[in-house]
C-alpha cells in the first residue's frame, strides 16, 4: 500500500517535471520580399514572415532561441516582458546587455518563463528594426487552460498591431538622426502585418476572425506599432479586459480599448451580435497637447466574420474615438486594477529609495555625425532628469558591470531633476528667460540599486518642445502603477489616491500627457536593465536610463558570466573575443571580455521622396 503510494507520487512528480519543456526555435533574420500599398519593398524579417513566429509556451519552460542574422543589418532580439532572472545577458537591447548580432553572425538566447504568464512578445532591439522583425510570446499556465482566473474562452487569437512605411524602416532611422529630427511618420497601421481595406491596393490584405455565434473569443491583443499609442476597437461587440502585460487584472468592460507601444491586452469578447460580419479597427491615439505636427492619421481595418453571416453582406463600422481623446484614453489606462490571488506578491508598502524623474524632450547641440543638423537649432533629445542617455559604444553595460570595466558609465544617475520648474506649463517654450532649459546634456549614467530594495519612482512628463503621453518600460521586472493624473506632481494629493490594494502591475506605463505617473518595484533581479520611452524614435534620442541591479548574498541571486562560448559565426573580426585576467576576482577567475566596436558609419541614405514631411 505504502510502495503504491510512493510510485503514485513519483509518477505525478515525474508528470509535473515533464511538464516544464525546452522550446528550442531557430530564427534566420534576412531580407524579405513583400508587396504593401501598391509597392515591393525588401524588408529585414524572421523566417520570411510579416509578423514573425509566434512563441507559444507554458509558464516554467525553457526558451532557446538561436538567431542567424542573414540581414544587412546588426541585430539583437528582445524578449518583451520577459523578467529574465539571471539570464541578463539574454535580454536583448543592443550595447546595454549585448553586442550587436552583426551580419553573417549568430546568437542564442536561453531562458526561463517562470512565474509570468499571459501575452507577451518579441522584438529587434536596435535601430527601428522592430517595424518589421516581431511577433508574439504567449506564455500559457502551467495548468493549461483550466488555470485562467476567469471562464475559459472558447477561442484565441492573437492581434498585432503594427507601423508601416513605404520605406526602408533603417533608412528612416539614419535620416532623422544625420538631421536630428523626427522621423518620417508611417503610412500605414496594421493587423497581424495587413494593412486593410482602406488603403489603396490593400484589399486582399485584410486580417480576418472567422467566429461563432455563441462562443468567446480572448484576444491578445500587442501593440507593436514604433512611434504611436492606438485605440482598437471591433463593431457591434465589446470587451473584458482580463490582462495586461502578462498580468491578470480585475475584470473590465469597455468598448475601446487603448494600447500604447509595448503593452498588451487581454481582452474576452463574446461573439453575441447578430450574425453577420464588423470590422475591427484600430487608428491613433494622439497625445500631443499643442497642434499636433503631421501625423499618420490612417485606420487599419479586419473582418470578425460570422459563420452563419450571409456572404455578400458588408462589414458594419465601429465609430472611432477621435485621435486626441485623452479622456477616453485615460480612462481606460486609469481604471485598471489587479486581481488579487493568494500566495501571489502584492505591492511593497515600505520604500528603500524614491525617485523624481522628469522626462521628455528637448534639443541638445548636433551631435557627431548629424551631418545635416541645423547648428542654430540644435538637434532634437529628449532626457530623463535632464540626461540624454547615450548608448555607450565600446561595450555592453552588462559586460562592464560584470567586469567591473571603468569609463563605460558612470553611477550618477540623478534621484532628482537639477532644477524644478513649472514642468507642464507650455510657457516654457515661449518665455525667453526659460529658454536655457530647453537644452539637455549627453550622459551614460546609471542608478546603482542595492539586491531587494524597494524603488518608488514618480514620472513627471514635462511640456518641452511638446507634452505627450510616453509609453515607459521597464526591461527586467513589472512595476505597480499606484497613481496617474496630469500637471505637476503634488506630493501630498497624490498620496491620498495611491492604491495600495490592487495596483495595476504592468511593464510599460503611458504616463499622462503634460500628467504624472508613480510606480513601484522591487529590484531582487540583479543585472542592468534599461527603463526607456518605448516610442523608438525618442529612444533612440536619449528617452532612457540604466539600473544596475547589485547581486544578491547567495548564488542563486548571483549572475552566471555570460555564454560567450556559443557560436558568433564566421565574425568579421568586428566582435574581438579576448581573455583578461581580473586581478580582484583572483587568478582563477579568467573572464572573456567581449568587445562591440562600432560597424562602419552607415552610407548616406538615398534622398528623401518629394513628398516627404518632417514630424
Ligand atoms: C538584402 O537587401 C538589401 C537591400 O535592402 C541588399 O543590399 C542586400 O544585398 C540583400 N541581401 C541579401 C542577402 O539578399
Ligand atoms: C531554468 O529551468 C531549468 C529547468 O527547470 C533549470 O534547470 C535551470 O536552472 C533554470 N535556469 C535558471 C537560470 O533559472
Ligand atoms: C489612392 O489611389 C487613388 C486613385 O489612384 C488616389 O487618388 C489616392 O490619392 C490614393 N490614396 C492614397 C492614400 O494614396
Ligand atoms: C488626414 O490628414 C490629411 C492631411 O492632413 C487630411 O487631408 C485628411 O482629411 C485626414 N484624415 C482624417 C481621417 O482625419
Ligand atoms: C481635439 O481636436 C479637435 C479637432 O481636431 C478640436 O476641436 C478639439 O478642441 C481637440 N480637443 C482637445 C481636448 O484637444
Ligand atoms: C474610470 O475612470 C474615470 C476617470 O477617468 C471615471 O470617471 C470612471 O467612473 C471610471 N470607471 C469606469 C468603469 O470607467
Ligand atoms: C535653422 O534654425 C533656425 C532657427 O530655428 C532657422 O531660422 C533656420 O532657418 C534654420 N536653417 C535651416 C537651413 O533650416
Ligand atoms: C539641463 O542641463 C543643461 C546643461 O547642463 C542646462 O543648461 C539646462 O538648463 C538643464 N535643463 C533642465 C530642464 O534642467
Ligand atoms: C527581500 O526583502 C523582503 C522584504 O521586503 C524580505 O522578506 C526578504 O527576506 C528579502 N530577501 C533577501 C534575500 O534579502
Ligand atoms: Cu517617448
């Protein structure tokens, strides 16, 4: 009796450890062929699809991903979301945890999914690639479905939300950096990569969800789009939030629903409309408080067509909030809240240390290179607590972290802005005595943090050059957002509405226009992790700033030296591998140190077309 009982547990035991799987996948970046909006392009794509591979997965499993870049282009790959506990090295943004994959080289990504599930995704961490080189992770319950925190749906599908250009997504990037202004806008939205039927020669590229009366659907719906928050929306139906960002929410109704650059949503929809066909819709939302400058004002368009729905019927459209409703906009961001489960974390009520952060944009001198930057203006930055950050470019800051490699960075990143002005009040850009704050300063600087300190952070947007809702994320961990609201921070008010029961826990936050916002995590994740706007052109401008996460007092807090014996390819002798001996880590402890030096400078982009608008 007692030896059945023994092999009973055993074989449960052996069940659940055949449970956690290695999900290996090999993803060949190159150059893709694809017809959009009247034109063939050649873009940088994974395994020859527009949006690339879907990673489906159980919470526990492993993740190896070995990415061969074929493109023309550096590559890194990020793993949105993904917490990546001592698996730094495998995070992904380029010179902050890695070298860039350079062309004709490989890299392999390993790591675990433990303790998140939901939607999460992927994405190029490097120049603007990620226009084109993305696709969903969708990490299910260890338990399958049954485990969901809420009625099992029927059906899933998974809803892409992207930017085109009819342009070469690179060429865009290095335009706007030689000028030092914004880039070009897009000339499309899209659903899982097809534009839809209300652009021209679109027709056939419409995305479609065949339903069933009767049933419910989840959609995962990502925002991938570059450079623009969105609001989706699908005729005659509406919604049950139940996630976001891989973490389950209180159930929310609502008939729109507003996704900002690197976030996702979970969201029921029971297909109870008359049989028959909607569009699914999806077209900006514009945050940008003064006249707004040009932008891409489109709407992307799918079918959720009915079974029984009569062939020749034609799709009903559901009304689109207008581009700069914040109301409906902060509605939605304002109202979520977690949803409490037992044995799960819950928000930290003691603070170790508390940050004033002030973010947004700003004009700094032109910068080496800016070949075509007006010298009287000065190039567009954008900064946090007034630094723009600079991405170094000898060495990963991962590397020179764990390397103890001095002159990378440096450990002053501010707790506060150098000089507290009314931040929001638009006067700051006509009031000449103000003129001088317009102007911010190159930094690479971290914020060092020691192992399981809890870190409040307040995100106050300011009105230089323009107040404009930015989408922060935070690589390595999720935050608790106990507040939101617009103008400056009161310290005081805000405290009285800080939810400190059931905060929504997210890994981007689209702070309020002109608004403010306040988070709190806690850093028991050791490596250097990036926070940064997640709209790329700020990014690329300075819109960041670094952890540097110290190791915790046991190994399993430790972070592992990096994999550096996996392959590189046949490198071009751009990555230098090399040993180097550490005289305080002792004679044992021989570490390669792996150089990044720069690719040669870029050619010049060809010449913009004639219609080409600055944003
Ligand atoms: C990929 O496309 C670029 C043009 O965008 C071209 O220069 C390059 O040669 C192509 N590479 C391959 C391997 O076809
Ligand atoms: C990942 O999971 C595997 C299997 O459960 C385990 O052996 C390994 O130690 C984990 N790796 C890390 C970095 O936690
Ligand atoms: C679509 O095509 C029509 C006819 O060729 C043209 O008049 C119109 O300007 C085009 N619209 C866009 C957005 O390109
Ligand atoms: C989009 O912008 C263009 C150019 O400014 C304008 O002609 C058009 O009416 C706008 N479309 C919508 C839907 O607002
Ligand atoms: C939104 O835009 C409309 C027209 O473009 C304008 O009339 C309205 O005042 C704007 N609303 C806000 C809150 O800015
Ligand atoms: C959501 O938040 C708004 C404030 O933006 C509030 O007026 C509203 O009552 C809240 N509740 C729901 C269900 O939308
Ligand atoms: C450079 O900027 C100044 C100040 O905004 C402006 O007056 C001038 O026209 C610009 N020059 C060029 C070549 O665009
Ligand atoms: C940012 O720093 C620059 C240079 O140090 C200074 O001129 C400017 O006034 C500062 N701006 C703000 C908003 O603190
Ligand atoms: C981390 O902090 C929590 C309290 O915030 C404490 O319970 C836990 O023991 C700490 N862990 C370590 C490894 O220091
Ligand atoms: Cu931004």
């Amino acid at each position: 009796m007692r030896s059945l009982l023994i092999l009973v547990l055993a074989l449960a035991f052996a069940g659940l450890l055949a449970d956690a799987a290695i999900i290996e996948r090999t993803f060949h970046v190159g150059n893709l062929t694809i017809r959009r909006l009247c034109q063939t392009r050649v873009i940088t794509a994974v395994n020859g699809r527009l949006p690339g591979p879907k990673l489906d997965v159980h919470e526990g499993d492993t993740v190896v991903v070995h990415v061969i870049n074929d493109s023309p282009y550096d590559m890194t790959i990020h793993w949105h979301g993904v917490f990546q506990r001592l698996t730094p090295w495998s995070d992904g943004p380029n010179m902050i945890t890695q070298c860039p994959i350079q062309p004709g080289n490989s890299y392999t990504y390993r790591f675990n999914v433990t303790g998140q599930e939901g939607t999460l995704w992927w994405h190029a961490h490097v120049s603007f690639l990620r226009a084109t080189v993305y696709g969903a992770l969708i990490i299910r319950p260890r338990g399958g479905a049954k485990s969901y925190p809420f009625p099992k749906p029927d059906k899933e599908a998974t809803i892409l939300l992207g930017e085109w250009w009819n342009d070469n997504i690179v060429d865009v990037d290095n335009r706007a950096f030689l000028t030092g202004q914004g880039p070009s806008i897009s000339d499309a939205f899209t659903i899982n990569g097809k534009p839809g039927d209300l652009y021209n020669c679109s027709n056939d590229e419409i995305y479609k969800l065949q339903v069933e009366a009767g049933k419910t659907y989840m959609l995962r719906i990502i925002n991938a789009a570059l450079n623009n928050q969105l609001f989706f929306k699908v005729a005659g139906h509406s919604f049950t939030v139940v996630a976001v960002d891989a973490s389950y929410t209180n159930p929310y109704k609502t008939d729109v629903i507003v996704i900002a650059p690197g976030q996702t949503v979970d969201a029921l929809m029971a297909a109870e409309a008359p049989p028959a066909k909607y569009y699914m819709a999806s077209r900006q939302y514009n945050s940008i408080s003064f006249p707004p400058p040009p932008f891409d004002n489109t709407t992307t368009r799918g079918v959720v067509e009915y079974a029984s729905a009569p062939a020749s019927s034609r799709p009903t459209m559901p009304l689109m909030p207008p581009f700069n409703d914040t109301a409906t906009a902060h509605r939605f961001y304002s109202n979520l809240t977690s949803l409490l489960r037992p044995g799960r974390p819950t928000v930290p009520l003691h603070v170790d240390t508390s940050m004033f952060v002030t973010f947004g944009l700003g004009r700094t001198t032109c910068q080496p290179g800016q070949l075509l930057c007006n010298r009287t203006q000065g190039a567009v930055a954008a900064s946090m607590n007034n630094v723009s950050f600079a991405f170094p470019t000898e060495m990963s800051l991962l590397e020179a972290h764990f390397n103890n490699v001095k002159g990378i960075y440096t450990r002053d990143f501010p707790d506060k802005p150098p000089v507290f002005f009314d931040f929001t009040n638009p006067a700051v850009n006509s009031d000449n005595a103000l003129a001088p704050l317009l102007f911010t300063q190159k930094g690479t600087k971290a914020k060092k943090l020691k192992y399981n300190s809890t870190v409040e952070m307040v995100l106050q947007n300011t009105a230089i050059l323009a107040a404009e809702s930015h989408p922060m994320h935070l690589h390595g961990y999720d935050f608790y957002v106990l507040a939101q609201g617009f103008g400056n921070y009161d310290n005081a008010k805000a405290r009285e509405c800080f939810n400190l029961v059931d905060p929504q826990k997210r890994n981007t936050i689209a702070v309020p226009t002109g608004g403010w916002a306040v988070i709190r995590f806690t850093a028991d994740n050791p490596g250097v992790w990036i926070m940064h706007c997640h709209l790329d052109p700020h990014l690329t401008i300075g819109l960041a700033m670094v952890f540097e996460v110290e190791n915790g007092p046991t190994p399993d807090a430790t972070i592992p030296p990096p994999l550096f014996g996996q392959p590189l390819g046949l490198g071009l002798g751009m990555i230098v591998d090399f040993a180097v001996e550490f005289r305080e880590r002792g004679p044992s402890s021989r570490h390669r140190l792996q150089l990044c030096l720069s690719p040669p400078p870029p050619p010049p982009p060809p010449p913009p077309p004639p219609d080409f608008v600055w944003q």
